[in-house]
C-alpha cells in the first residue's frame, strides 16, 4: 500500500524553527527549502496525505488555489504562524484530517488550533470522520449530504452491527442523540457494520481471516480464496482486521506477499494454541501433518479476540491451470473489535495538576487519544483539554491494575488510548504496571506501548523549596500496601547511613498514622534534629502549600496523603527561606 507523506513547506528562512520541531516529533516527514513553497505544492499535490505550511493564511490560500479539484481528493493543507502559535487547517478539514494534524500540533507547539468548522464550533460529531479515531475505515458515498442534514437538525438514524460502541459515551456523540434501528427497518443513514449494504457506512477492524494452506500454493489462488469468501457472504474488505494462520506457515511465501499487498498483518498461532479451539470441521489430515486439527477457524477465532464469532466455517480453494496448491479461509468477527497492530496504548504522566506544568509531550500523548483512562480526580484537572469527541473512562483509585488492563484491552482493539498517571507516570505510577502487563501478550498481539514523561511531585517541591536536590537524593514511599515494611525500614536506614536527601511519598494517611514518626526516628539516626524538611502541599494546584520545618520538629498530625515530604542531608540549611543542598561536601574542591 502506498504512503503518502505529510510535507512541511515554510514561506521564509523565520519558518525553520518550527519545521524543524514539527518534523524531530514525526509530525511532518519531508522538509521542502523556503522560497519552494509553490513549486512543491504544484509538484507534490496528488502525492502528499498533507500539506503544513509556515507563514501567512493569505499567501497559502493564494497559493493551493489553482490546485482545489475535489474535496474527495485534495490533501489537508494547515497553516502555522513563525511563532508556532496557531495552527490554522485552511483545506480538508475533516476528511483529509487537517482538524486532527492541526489539534496535534498546537499540543506539540503548544499553541492553540483554530477550528472554523461547523462540527467543532458546535462540538458536534463530524460523521464524516470521526471513525478514523476509532480505527475503522470510511465507505463510499454523499457525505457532504450527510453533513448538511445534520448540520440542519435532523437526527440521525443509525444501525451499528461491529466495533466499539464506546464511542457514543463521547460528548460529541451525545448530542446527536441518534435513532437506533434494526436490520427489519428502513434503511438508515449510517451503518457502521463489517458488511456491505445500503447507506454511508464505516467498517471496524471487526473480521479476522484464517487461512491454511499447502506448501508454495500460489499468490493468486490465495488472493482469489480471500476475495471470493467475502464477496459470497457480503463482507467489506475494509473490515478485514488481519489475516491468522499456523506458525509452521509464518514463512510461507504467498502469506507474506498477500499481508503486503493488502495492508493486513499476518498473526501466526502455535498448534498447541491452535488445538485448544473448538471448531466445526476438524480435520484428522491436519492434526497429523500440524499438530493441531484446524488451522484456518482456530487461527480466526484466536485472533479475533475473547467471545468471537466464527461467521465462515472454512471453504476450501483448489488451484486452477497455472497455479499450485490449495488453501482454506474461515472468517471470525470479534465480538466488538480486534487490531493490537493499529492501537497504541501511552502513559500520560500529568504533572502536579496545574495544565502549566504538563509537558509538551504529555499535551500532545492526550491529544491524540481517542480515550482517557485515569484517576477521576486526574482527569479532571485535565478536562479543559478534552475535547467533545475524546473519551473519558473513570478509574477507582485502588484499582491500579483494573485500570491498566481495561487500557490495555482497548489498544489492543486498535484505539490510541491515553492511561493517565499524576506527576511521572514511571515515578510510582502506571508505567510499570502496564508494561508488565503488556509483556505478557504474544509479541504479535501487542499495540505500541509509550511513556511520555510528566513533572514528579519531586521536582516541583523542590523547585518551590530551593534547591534541596543538588546532591545525591532518593525516593522512599512509606506506603506498606505493596511493600513490606522492614523492606522500607531497611531502605530508611541505608539512606540515614548514606546521608542522602530524601523524598518521602506516601507518608501519612488515615490507616497508616505511625509510619511517618517511625521514619523520623530512622533518619535521625544520621542526622542532626535541625536538618532541614520541606513539607509540599496540594502541589500545583490552588490549595498548593509549601512551608519549612525541621527533622526534630516535624508536625507530623499536619501530613497526609497530599503531602509529600522532604528532608535534607547533613549539610542542607535554609537561608533567606529557602532550602539549600551545596553541591558538594565541606572540604570538597569544585572544579
């Protein structure tokens, strides 16, 4: 399958700057020269996904107008201010995806998209587009029909047979508040199905294909096989999530050529997996030359996910003159939708709470994401950054690993899905937890795993303290929920001995009261009552509060869960009221 690049054109030389970060982060892929900006687009227009060009609105309109042909064909052209402070989608807003490319890149820039559109300035859900997110793939037809009428009020009538049906949780999608119908009944304005049929549809990743074959059988018969199983039983080819066989056939020549030409990725299952599934027609031939009584139904429904449905029982497809071999092809339908090799799942560290401390990385990771699955008190101090298409599944504190699996699950559906962490998501967060469940997937099944960094509680304490970091320091969390505690009480003495500034999260709530005393008592062992602590409240957010103490006389009845606490080594003071760790010890030559 061919790609089409995305291309960054700049007006002026002032353009590079911002060409350059867009294209370090992937955004744009190929960098034209400035002062080319028209002869790149009157030679790349048909070859490029998408124009971003640097520099005036006017200048780029007058520019791409003698290119407009179509609104089916022309790419998505967004324009960017020098200062990276807006990003402006001038051309195919919603079917090229220029709403979407500038949305990412003002997270990245950290600027803001300016939407005109009708759909965005009334926070409805562009039917037109919106199942991209949702990894499905747009059929034929009048969807600028379609968006008139509902731009008119009309509601929608809709018939929805596969994929996610998460997607109407979405606020966009509640206010169209569309009419679900059934097969008997008219004939809707929009299917989303793994079928083809009437109306404007969208096809979810939804069907897996199993295909079992003879050694060398040839490209073309597999091709035929494919395309006559779903032809015959009204299939969309766009539905079609992967294909699925035996590992001994992970080298076949023909499989590999087929998963190629078609953009599909070919999943290979051991017989041993592959014995363990039921299915209609096993064959006694096949278990004696595989090890596995069926390759082509197992290997589909094994694919396509927990509670799949065998659709087609396997068809055989014998070769005709020229050809060799023979080759079965069986059909699965997940019971909502199976695409781990489209799906991302991304670790979203949020920062302290404040959307001034969130990293450009952390913006755009939450950008991106079709869904945001988190801690409610997290996410709602991402909120205004929601928008009325994006998701938001609400998580209980406690249950870490529930989270984690549930945004897991739906990567692995093929959705790029944002699990939210505060502060660092691998400072005791989510990062490790969801990586050790990630690992435990087949490699071939696993979506993209990503973890974009956030400021720790840590590092905002001590930027509100001083500079208590400067020499070696290390993090201890007092909670005993996951670790035992002479485990961290043998952690506080090797710091005590070692004279390391220490951070202390989790240090007090309701039913752990003794922790935090004990802890003193342990650091003191190796350091004077007047060392130095800072105490970081409610960190960057409006009830924040930061106030100084000392080991000795620690309030202890005033921490909690929201504190964390910092204390000095041997030689951090505080001067000017402000709390000071030297970079080196008393005698030490700095260089």
């Amino acid at each position: 399958m061919n790609h089409q690049p995305i291309r960054g054109l700049g007006l002026s030389p002032a353009a590079d700057p911002v060409l350059a970060r867009l294209r370090q982060a992937g955004l744009v892929e190929v960098i034209d020269q400035a002062g080319e900006a028209g002869a790149s687009l009157r030679c790349h227009w048909r070859e490029s996904s998408a124009f971003v060009v640097v520099g005036a609105c006017g200048a780029v309109v007058r520019l791409i107008a003698p290119l407009l042909s179509d609104k089916a064909l022309d790419p998505a052209v967004v324009v960017v201010d020098p200062q990276g402070r807006y990003a402006v989608p001038v051309l195919g807003g919603h079917g090229a995806g220029a709403e979407a490319l500038s949305q990412r890149i003002a997270a990245l820039l950290g600027g803001e998209a300016v939407l005109t559109g009708a759909c965005a300035a009334s926070g409805r859900l562009p039917l037109d587009s919106f199942g991209a997110a949702w990894g499905w793939k747009r059929g034929q037809g009048d969807w600028s029909g379609l968006m008139k009428s509902m731009g008119q009020g009309q509601r929608l009538r809709l018939r929805q047979e596969s994929g996610s049906r998460l997607w109407r949780q979405s606020p966009a999608a509640l206010r169209l508040d569309p009419i679900d119908i059934d097969r008997s009944e008219a004939a809707p304005e929009l299917v989303i199905s793994h079928r083809l049929g009437e109306g404007l549809r969208w096809h979810p990743p939804s069907l897996w294909l199993g295909l079992g074959c003879e050694r060398n059988t040839s490209l073309s018969l597999l091709e035929r096989a494919v395309d006559h199983c779903l032809q015959a039983h009204g299939l969309a080819a766009e539905a079609v999530a992967g294909l699925a066989t035996a590992e001994r056939k992970a080298d076949e020549p023909a499989l590999l050529a087929l998963a190629e030409r078609r953009g599909w990725p070919l999943r290979c299952f051991a017989a041993n997996e592959l014995a363990r599934v039921d299915v209609p027609n096993p064959s006694a031939v096949v278990e004696r030359e595989l090890g596995t009584a069926s390759v082509a139904e197992a290997a589909a429904r094994l694919a396509a996910g927990a509670e799949a449905q065998l659709l087609v029982e396997k068809r055989i497809e014998r070769s005709e003159p020229g050809e060799q071999g023979a080759a079965t092809v069986a059909v699965a339908l997940c019971a909502s939708q199976q695409a781990p090799h489209q799906g991302a799942l991304n670790l979203v560290g949020s920062g302290p709470g404040s959307l001034d401390l969130l990293t450009p990385d952390a913006r755009r990771a939450l950008a991106e994401a079709t869904v945001w699955v988190g801690y409610g008190l997290y996410l709602d101090l991402l909120e205004p950054l929601r928008r009325p298409d994006q998701v938001r599944l609400d998580g209980v504190l406690t249950q870490e690993k529930e989270r984690c699996r549930q945004a897991l699950e739906l990567a692995a559906q093929g959705l790029n899905v944002a699990l939210v962490s505060s502060g660092d998501s691998g400072i005791y967060g989510m990062a490790g937890l969801a990586l050790e469940l990630w690992m435990e997937l087949p490699v071939d099944g696993q979506p993209s795993f990503q973890v974009h960094p956030g400021i720790s509680a840590l590092q905002l304490a001590a930027a509100r303290a001083g500079a208590p970091l400067m020499h070696d320091f290390c993090t201890i969390s007092l909670s005993d929920r996951l670790t035992p505690w002479p485990t961290i009480e043998a952690r506080l003495q090797g710091a005590a001995r070692g004279d390391f500034v220490v951070a202390l999260y989790n240090p007090r709530s309701q039913g752990r009261q003794w922790q935090l005393e004990r802890a003193r008592e342990l650091l003191l062992e190796g350091r004077p009552a007047s060392t130095p602590v800072a105490l970081a409240r409610q960190l960057g957010r409006a009830e924040e509060e930061v106030r100084l103490s000392s080991l000795g006389e620690l309030p202890i009845e005033e921490v909690d869960m929201l504190t964390l606490v910092l204390v000095g080594n041997s030689s951090t003071r505080v001067q000017q009221g402000r709390m000071v760790t030297p970079r080196g010890y008393p005698g030490a030559v700095l260089a």
